[in-house]
C-alpha cells in the first residue's frame, strides 16, 4: 500500500511538469524568389492553454532570441515573437517550448523604447528617476511640454521614431549615420560633441503635415487632426530586445465626418530589430466602414515622388529638419520617405498639396493595418539617391504583399 502510494505521488508529479511545459514545431516557408531578412514570427499563446512564464526557441538545435509580451497589460503574456532571415524558396522548423514556471529568457537588446517626464528642478543627467510607461489626459490638456521629446520615442539600430503626445499625434523621425542605438544616450537631441562623434539626429520637419503615415479625420475636403478626443493616453507596450511596440488610445474621438458619432481607436506602431519599416495597426471601437479617414507623408521640399497608383507612395526630398528660423546648428537633411496601405482601403489617391502627399482612407470595418518607412541620406548602410529609394520602395511593398508562410 506504501509503495502504491508513493507511486501515485510520483505519477501525480509527473503530471504536473508534463502540464506546466509544451513543445512544438513552428514551420516557415519562404515561397517567394528573394532572401527575406528579419521576418517577424508571431505566435498567439492563448491557443496552447499555457499561462507561459518562460519560452525556449531553437532552430537547428541552437537557441535564438524570443520575446514573450503583455499586450493588454492584465499581467500575463499574450504573444511570442522571435525573427529570422530566411532563403529564397526556403523552409525553416524552430522548436518551441513554453513553460509555466521561470521567468523571460534574457537577450541583448535590439531595440530601445521610452517615455519621460521633463522636470526642470532635477539637475542630474542621471533621470531614470522620470521614466514612465504610459500617460493619460483627458479633452482640454495638452503634455506636449510636459514630455522630453514631446512623446515616446523608440529605435532599432537603423533607425528611430516618435510619435507626438498632442491634437496632432505625428509621426517623427531620427536618422543615423551609423548602425546602432543611441537614443538612451542622445535623447533625440544630440549635444555637439555627440554629433561630432557621429550620433543621429532629427532628420524631418513635420509642423501641422502628416509627418511620416500619421493617420488624421476626413471632413470631406481636409484632413483633421485629433482635436476633439475625450481621453487621450500613450503607452509603452514592449521594449525588446526584438521588437518595441508603441500604442495610442483615443476614447471618444470627433473624426469630424459629417453626422458621424465618436470613436474609441487604438493605434499601436511596431518596430522589429533589423527593420526600417514601422508596422501600423489601428483597431476601432465599432465598425466605421462609411467614415472616412486620411493619411500619407509630407511633401518635404522640393522632393520627387514615387507612386504606383495602388496603396504605395513615396518621396525623396531636402529641407531643413526644423523651422528656418531655428536652423541654428542644423543642416539641411535628405531623406526618403515611404508608405504603404493595402488597395482596398484607398478610397482616393490626392494630388500632392504644399505639405503632404494625402490619400483618403475608408473601408475599415473595425481595423486598419499599414506601414511607414524612411531612410537618411546620412547612412553609411543606406541609401543616398531617389532611383535607389524607389526601388527599394517596390520591392519591400512586394515582401509585404507576399509574406512567408507559418504552420
């Protein structure tokens, strides 16, 4: 009877470790005839029936980076992600183990991700102390001052961006000269020794335009900015080490179509390691398929532009990254911009104005998916004249509209 018991005992705690982890395969096909580089695998955990604590992932029998994320902050990991660089007409099998126990496997970081509060009576360099993860204010107040780089701001080794805490929630870029992250150390306003050892900077001057794929109203004749919004908060959900995810909450928006009630839209902009695409991914609180939204990119000075008629757009184009009149210290800056929004939620294509290459967005139902990128002509690794830029532009709207395959 003793032994039956201890056997029961030991039984019982195979169990439990048997629950507390699973493993399985993950299949990537690369169908296409172009080498992909830093294809994101994401992976919904709440199919496996595992509160996951931990994840392995291995390709080949060798671990690889994997990031585990809370993404409704309820405290429990909702997403797994890992990337790969994967051959033309290629397959892959990763093994995954998710486990109930331990904590996140740590890796380098690829990335960089944050959000501060300014405070003129801290004196220190030292302001770890004002970091904060998210921030909400309600119809009538204004944080753009109250936030150093007036909003989160978030890197991989090629390129930076920030997104705006006002009316106008703008998309704004930092260019590199050299691969790396740097933003903990510049804070998007780099000093003069840090520009003289070779540090990014601002790179674009967006003022009241779309900056770079900043989604606004349509009122039938103009885009409108996000005026009338009853609640407005920003919030960091993942720092890395592979991707940065940033997301904006708008309760109660006016989109300022004619006879339409308000809208609850969420907006969360990724950001891979290895990438200079910002993937775009907004959800509403209701259906909107006949409202009627705008966006695209700036028309910097004096620029070409690319389009093909059908979702994609893009510009090459010189101007000073900020307002003349504070060009002090600054010089002129050239970059390449470009968006990419699927057919179907074009409704029209407009004509370039003096500050944007606009589009008019519908369609909708109850999510809007894009995607933003951008170059500087400061790069050592990057590009450094329009006919390079656009063709770059066909071919990542061409990865996009043919992704790989995961089983």
């Amino acid at each position: 009877m003793k032994k039956r018991i201890i056997s029961l005992a030991l039984l019982a705690a195979f169990c439990s470790v048997m629950t507390a982890q699973q493993t399985f395969e993950v299949n990537v096909t690369n169908k296409s005839k172009t080498v992909r580089k830093a294809v994101p695998i994401v992976l919904c955990l709440h199919k496996y029936g595992v509160d996951v604590k931990s994840a392995l992932v291995t390709l080949d029998g060798k671990e690889i980076p994997s990031q585990l994320d809370d993404m409704n902050g309820d405290g429990k990991y909702d997403e797994l992600c890992f990337l790969t660089d994967i051959d033309k007409k290629g397959r892959q099998t990763f093994s995954i183990t998710l486990n109930e126990t331990g904590k996140p496997r740590e890796y380098t970081p690829q990335v960089y991700a944050e959000m501060l509060m300014s405070n003129k009576k801290i004196k220190s360099t030292n302001k770890q102390d004002l970091y904060i993860s998210s921030l909400s204010v309600d119809n009538g107040t204004n944080p753009y001052w109250m936030l150093h780089h007036h909003g989160p701001a978030f890197e991989n080794d090629m390129v930076a961006y920030r997104i705006y805490f006002d009316h106008r929630q703008t998309v704004d870029i930092y260019g590199k000269y050299r691969k790396g992250l740097e933003l903990k150390q510049t804070q998007f306003y780099p000093d003069k020794e840090q520009k003289a050892a070779g540090f990014g900077d601002d790179v674009l001057w967006v003022g009241e335009t779309f900056g770079l794929g900043t989604l606004r109203g349509w009122n039938g004749t103009a885009p409108q900015m996000l005026k009338d919004v009853d609640q407005r908060t920003l919030r960091l959900v993942a720092r890395g080490p592979l991707r940065t995810i940033v997301e904006v909450i708008d309760k109660g928006w006016n989109t300022e179509n004619a006879g339409k009630e308000k809208v609850d839209m969420t907006t969360r902009y990724t950001l891979y390691a290895g990438r200079r695409d910002c993937f775009v991914d907004i959800k509403f609180g209701k259906e909107v398929n006949d409202y009627r939204f705008a966006t695209g990119i700036i028309n910097v000075k004096n620029s070409q532009e690319l389009t093909d008629n059908n979702g994609l757009r893009g510009c090459w184009g010189t101007d000073w990254p900020v307002s003349e009149k504070d060009s002090a210290g600054h010089k002129r800056e050239t970059v390449g911009l470009g968006i990419r929004i699927p057919s179907k939620n074009v409704v029209s294509e407009m004509p370039a104005d003096k500050d944007n290459y606009p589009f008019v967005i519908g369609n909708v139902s109850k999510e809007l998916h894009y995607n933003i990128t951008f170059c500087s002509d400061n790069e050592q690794f990057g590009f450094h004249n329009s006919k390079d830029w656009f063709e770059y532009l066909k071919e990542w709207k061409k990865e996009l509209e043919e992704p790989i395959e995961i089983k």
